[in-house]
C-alpha cells in the first residue's frame, strides 16, 4: 500500500470555465504562507514536486519546509530531494542508460530476484539519431545519403533501442532522422503540465545531456545529469541535490536592429560566467522579456552549461502560450496549462503588479548595449565583438598557447599555403575557414537567425559572391519544420546555392561530427601549420572537440557563419573591409548583406506556420522505411552478442550481491595523470571521432573494422571496451607528467615508457599496482559526466581533485571510484 501524502488537506480541484473539473492539484496558495509569494518561480516546482511526493520516506514535510524557507535555508547548502516528472534521453547518452538497465535486469535473473521489476516508474522520452555525422555536404541528396550512412553505422545501436522500446515499459521513442533531441522536446514532448489520470502538475525533466536546459524556455524545470542520476530517477528514486541559490536576471529594452539572438546568448554567458553561477539557477524577469519570443528565450536557456548555472529559466507568461498554439499544441491543452499555472501562482502576468521576489544575487542587462559578436578561438565564454575581431585574432595569433593564443612567430603569420583543390587553385592562411556550420539545437530552433540566415545567403547570390569550394558548408536543422518554413519562404535555394545543403535533422559539428575535411585542405593545413578555422552556430567550441584541425573554433550566429564562410576568413573587420567582389566587380560589404530585424520579423510571419508543426510531429513516432524494418527480439531479457563493437555487456553489475560490497582501500599508488585546472569533460569523457593510432582504433581494427567505419565515440558509448580506451583520449590534454608535450600520454613511472593514457592504466592493473590521478579546480565541468566517471573508473583506482565541479559529478566519482 502506497504511504499517505502527508498534504492531501491541500488536494484542491481545477474548474474549468464550461463546468467540471480539469482535474485535481496540491495547491501552494492553501498552504497560507506569505514566504511562498516571494519565492523565485523555478523554486515553487521544487516545492510542488516535494509536497506531490511528500510520503515522510523518501520526500519529508522537513524537506518541504526546508523549500519553503528557501531564503534562509539555501544560503546554507541543505540538501533537498527532487523527483522529475520525467526523462530525457538521446540516442548517444540513451544507449549506456539502457545498456545498464539490461544488465540490472540480467543481475536481478541470476539473484534469483523478479527481473521485470526493473522498469521506468516516471515517463521516459527517448530521442533517437539525435546526432548526425557530416560524410556528405553540398549536395541535394546530402540527407539521405548520410541518413543511409548512419544506419549502415548504427543498425546495431538502433536495434538495440528498438528493443528497449519494447522491453521496458513507459518509454516513449522517437525514430532517427527526428531531428535534436532538444528542439524535439521545445517544440513537441515539453508538457508545461502534467495531467497523469487527473493529477495536475508541472512538468519537469532531467536528461542525459546537458543542454537539457533548453526547455527551460518554455517554464519547464530541466536540466542535464549523469547517466547514473537519470536511471535512478527513472527507477523511482529522488535525486539529492543542493537547494540552489537563484540569481536574478533582469532583462530591460529591446536588442537594437540587426542584432541577433545569438550575440544576446554570447553576451548574457560572459556575465554570468564572470558572475559566478556555477550550482546556481538564473532566473530572468524585467520588461524585456516582452521583446524576447520563446524561441530566443529557448537560445538563451539551451547555453546554461556554458555559462555554468543548472537551469537558466524563464517562467511561463503569455508569450509562453503564443508558442505552444503555434507549435500546435491544442487550445484544451493550452487553456489546462494557463489555469493550473495562473492558479498555482506559477505564470507571469506582465499586465498586472507583480509580486517582489527574493533572488539570492541580481545581474541586469539592457538589451539595446547587446552588440554583434562571436565566441572564440576555444572557449564559449570568450566573447568578441564583430569590430574587435581582426584585433583580437592577431592577438591570439601573437600570445602564448592557451585558451586566446596559437603562439606563431610573427614571421610566419603572414604565410600562404597554395594547393589544388580538384584541380582548381586554393589557398589557406592563418584563420582561413575551412568549417562553416550552421548547427546546433542553440540556434536551429529560431526561427528569425535561421531565416536571417538564408536571407543573408540570398542577398550574396544577388550580388554575385559565393562561398568558396573547399570549405566544408552544411545545414543541419534541429527539426524537419525548418525545412518546411526555409521551403515556404523561397529562402533554401540560395542557402544551398552557398554550399549550405541539409545535411540531416541532427547535432553535427558541435559535437565533433563535423566528418572529414576534404585531403587537399587537410594535407596544406598540417604541411604547412596553418591554424584553420572553423565558424558554427553552436555551444561549444573547445579545441579539439570541432575537428582535430582546426585550432580556432568560432560560435557564432547562422546569419554570421554564412558571412563568415562567404569572407572566407576570421581574420577580417567587417565595419571597413569588403568581404568579397561581387559580380560587378564592385566591393560587397557585410552592410550589404545583412538584413534588417524588420525584414527577418516579416519572412517569420509569413513562413513559421502551426501546420508547419501539427504535419511534423503527427508523423513523428511513425518512423520511416529503414527503421521499421528492424528487426528485434521480443525477449525482456538483452542477449549479448560478444563480437558486438556497439554493445558490449560492462562489469559493473557482473558481481553484484544482494549486500554491497564496501569501499576498498588505495595501497602505494602511482599517479596515471597529473593535471592542473580546468580540466573539463571534454578532455576526460570520449567525444568525437576516433583518431587512427588511438588504442579504440586498434581495438576496433582488431575486430574487422575498417577504419571509414569507426564511427564516433559518441556512438558507441554502449561499449565499454571502446569508451575506457577512449577516456582521456582528447588530443590537447595537457599532463604535467609529460613536462609540457600535450596529447592523450602519460609516464608509466616504474619503467619511464611514455605510452598511451589507456596502455599505462592496462600495465599497472597487470601489475596489480594501484593509480591515482591527480587535478585541480574545476575537474569535470561540462557535460558528459556519465563516462567522465565510468571511463576513469575502468582505467584507475582513486581520483583526487582540489575542487570538484558540481554536485553531479561528485555523485558520479563517489558512485564510480568508491574509496576510503
């Protein structure tokens, strides 16, 4: 018998305005408590959720207490519990997730133990194909080509997915070639409210990748965790977490014309990074907001991680409701939500006195100082403004290696290395760009920059410049209603004109899948040391993480990666040098090309329609030819298939008694890796593509892989073999051990063999000699936390770390590498 909520006094009913009910909620305005009115909107659904699921075990009424009293209390770190409503996972981060629920069913059938009780208790959407690798660009057939691809690559991982549609029950899965699991969730799976057989309440997810964060756009509580905290939450468990400060942003004004969603993105993550907002919620009020659509508001959540805070929210209000009819949710829908959250005291009317709320800190911006820019060469949070650009990257080129310096000597800045592209003549310098991508669910989701975008490339095609040849052009929408609208509006045509063809409905470049560069452009690059550039709408731009040859990565807005790509360089200023001749002979300018906000507003009204949206997500679950035809068993129980290089069975649960098992102790261990600050999860956890002398290459060449079929690692991060090789694998890890040379080694210390990260962990475990990595702040910041803790754990025996980056990850490390 289930336990009895200990605020059922507070279970009110919510009339509709025909008669009857919409059905029933645990109201806040019945507990009579004036603290409630002054707390931040993304705090009232950490109350709610814990009064829903106050059963005095798992969820207290101390914990609700403790969330009640917020001000005083979050101040303090307390720890509270928190159950999601549901999760989030795609295909890269879902696949070890379900991977680990096979094997605790396996685990549960040899205890003896009723196997199928290991299923999902909280609704589970599943995204599949959420990323897309880019082997074929500038060409019309670019997306079934790769699609084709992918499954030629991925059958197995997508049977298996298949398979755990069907084998766990409440899990939604959305077929590949869908588009980005995030835009997917905005403009589809986000509930606001639940309405689960008449119990009303907010919708609220965790998922498996940490841009998560997007759907706080639209007033839903998500953000990303580790695979581990989304099984747990899965299977029922709260999550523990530390009520969170929440720092309030105001937003005043309207962004000046010509300036996009992208530079206000770029502008808000260097304030709060400079702010300091790391564990923290932003929460972002102010009459500004009224000049913010939801999808710009959706570009601004999506960059939470980079600029390091857990969600950064937007609480729901009229605009809010705009967007859910235009995406095609139903006006029932729509007026269930609206009621619920009007009277939970969760929606922002702006025409009516707004309540003070208490934030623990307050940042204002006024949207008129926000000025084009990018982010780069290597971190996302090192904004430069359009018309210091040419200033900042000879800068860059003079300053020592580090995250704003390549460190070449002046002499050789000016270089030129000549080659021949298809028997067309071609030249590369210092900041040449030789990847423009507009990608990422950052941006792909808004309408007015990728409708900017295509403008911007119509505008070229009239005046007569085109992108040059060699450099790798590709689009990559996060759903297939971009296509309808770039159609609608007559706009794709001249985006595919400058090379920008649909290459799939996926993550691509910002995620390390940008594919190969064509061998001329990569042989002149690394013959002649050219530091190569790379433009792209994304989040992140950490070196190595693009493509392991461009040393200079740029996020930027869709309309600028296209006038970059049309410039063909960085190394440009835009306000006093043309970006091109146009076919008149005459010096095109970046003021010739650039539309006006006025223009983009009205290509949006006319193009971005609800049927547009309606027609898309009707189709979605149905598939197409090549998923259907998948064939998987029917069996509850996995069948492992040993010589698979996709899925492989980890050894996490192979012991697994009914009492666990205790810590262990460390013995004179050695140091694997000794590392200094910063190191994110982009430098521990496998990401991108498989280099070709790494020990995962080797492994897979000595299964019968052809090298054009490694794939990424993020692909196969249901193998554990694959993944244990490829953790610390990231080409610019720096280790002090090997006394400034940068690259995935390391010193195996009793024989002083400089070898690979993986090959040195291998000797010592042989050895049965014990290791330990030492690092220093921030260890772990980033995404990727799931294998950022199995894949050092598969490698050593202890980490220590002088400061750890969030409470996530320290769960990880602890659950991972126990120790006493």
């Amino acid at each position: 018998m289930a336990p009895e909520n200990a605020f059922k006094g507070i279970l009110t009913g919510l009339p509709k305005a025909s008669g009857g009910e919409f059905g029933k909620y645990y109201s806040l305005p019945a507990l009579n408590d004036p603290r409630i009115d002054k707390l931040p909107y993304s705090i009232r659904i950490l109350l709610e959720s814990a009064i829903r699921n106050c059963d005095n075990f798992q969820v207290t009424k101390e914990d609700v207490e403790k969330i009640i009293d917020w001000e005083n209390t979050s101040p303090k770190q307390v720890e509270i519990p928190f159950k999601p409503a549901r999760v989030l996972l795609q295909d890269f981060t879902g696949v070890p997730a379900v991977v680990d629920l096979a094997c605790m069913r396996d685990a549960m059938n040899k205890l003896g133990s009723d196997s199928n009780k290991i299923n999902p208790l909280v609704p589970v959407d599943l995204v599949v194909d959420h990323s897309v690798q880019v082997d074929v660009a500038r060409s019309e057939n670019a997306v079934q080509a790769n699609m084709e691809l992918e499954f030629q690559r991925n059958k197995e991982r997508f049977a298996f997915l298949k398979w755990g549609s069907t084998a766990f029950r409440n899990m939604l899965v959305v077929p590949p070639g869908s588009g980005i699991v995030h835009q997917v969730n905005l403009e589809y799976l986000g509930r606001v409210v639940f309405n689960a057989d008449g119990l009303l309440y907010p919708d609220s997810v965790v998922g498996t990748d940490s841009h998560t964060t997007m759907i706080d756009g639209l007033g839903v509580a998500g953000w990303g965790v580790g695979g581990i905290e989304a099984e747990a939450a899965m299977l029922g468990q709260p999550m523990s977490m530390v009520l969170p400060g929440v720092v309030g942003f105001k937003l005043t004004g309207k962004l000046r014309n010509g300036v996009t969603a992208t530079d206000l993105v770029l502008t808000v993550t260097q304030m709060l990074r400079k702010h300091g907002v790391v564990g923290k919620f932003v929460e972002f009020y102010g009459d500004g907001m009224a000049e913010l659509s939801l999808a710009d508001r959706a570009t601004i959540a999506n960059m939470s991680p980079e600029y390091g805070a857990t969600m950064g929210f937007f609480p729901v209000d009229r605009v809010t409701l705009q967007y859910l009819k235009l995406t095609g949710r139903s006006d029932e829908t729509v007026s269930l939500i609206e009621a619920y959250l009007r009277a939970n005291k969760m929606f922002v009317d702006h025409n009516e006195p707004q309540q003070e709320r208490v934030y623990s800190s307050y940042l204002e911006l006024d949207l008129v100082d926000v000025e084009p820019c990018v982010s780069g060469p290597k971190r996302p949070h090192d904004r430069v403004t359009l018309k210091e650009m040419k200033v900042d990257w000879h800068s860059c080129l003079d300053n020592k290696v580090g995250f704003k310096g390549f460190a070449v000597p002046k002499e050789a800045q000016d270089k030129v290395a000549t080659f021949s592209f298809h028997g067309q003549p071609a030249e590369l310098k210092h900041g040449s760009v030789v990847i423009a991508a507009i990608t990422s669910c950052t941006n792909t989701s808004n309408p007015s920059v990728m409708l900017g975008a295509a403008l911007v490339a119509k505008k070229a095609c009239e005046l007569g410049l085109e992108v040059k040849p060699w450099i790798k052009t590709s689009l990559a929408p996060g759903s297939g209603v971009v296509t309808k609208y770039l159609l609608q509006s007559g706009l794709q045509k001249y985006l595919d004109q400058q090379g920008f063809h649909i290459v799939g409905y996926g993550c691509t470049t910002c995620i390390g899948n940008s594919g190969e560069i064509d061998e001329s452009v990569a042989s002149a690059i690394t013959e002649n040391d050219i530091v190569a550039a790379a433009v792209l709408s994304g989040n992140r731009n950490f070196e190595g993480r693009v493509h392991p040859l461009t040393r200079a990565n740029y996020l930027a807005s869709p309309p600028l990666v296209v006038a970059y790509a049309l410039a063909g360089t960085v190394d440009i200023d835009f306000e006093k040098e043309p970006i091109g001749a146009g076919k008149d002979g005459k010096s095109v300018y970046f003021k010739d090309i650039w539309p006006s906000t006025e223009e983009i507003a009205e290509v949006v009204q006319s193009s971005v329609l609800p049927k547009m949206f309606k027609s898309t997500y009707e189709a979605i679950t149905k598939g197409n030819s090549m998923w259907n035809d998948l064939s998987v068993p029917a069996n509850t129980l996995y069948s492992w298939d040993a010589e698979s290089t996709y899925i492989h069975e980890p050894p996490y649960f192979k012991s697994m008694t009914m009492d666990p098992p205790g810590a262990h102790g460390v013995k004179d261990a050695y140091c694997l890796l000794n590392f200094g600050d910063s190191i994110t999860t982009d430098h521990i956890s496998p990401a991108g593509s498989i280099h070709k002398d790494s020990p995962a290459a080797k492994y897979l060449v000595e299964r019968g892989v052809d090298r054009k079929d490694f794939n990424s690692y993020g692909s196969r991060r249901g193998n554990d073999e694959v993944m244990a090789r490829g953790t610390f694998a990231n080409i610019r890890l720096v280790n002090k051990l090997l006394n400034g040379e940068v690259g995935p080694k390391t010193i195996h210390v009793p024989t002083g063999e400089k070898l690979s990260v993986f090959d040195a962990a291998m000797k010592y475990k042989t050895a049965n000699q014990d290791t330990i990595i030492l690092a220093g702040a921030e260890y772990g910041s980033g995404s990727s936390r799931d294998w950022a803790a199995k894949g050092p754990m598969l490698l050593v025996s202890i980490l220590y770390m002088a400061t750890f980056f969030s409470f996530g990850f320290v769960l990880n490390c602890f659950l991972f590498c126990p120790f006493k």
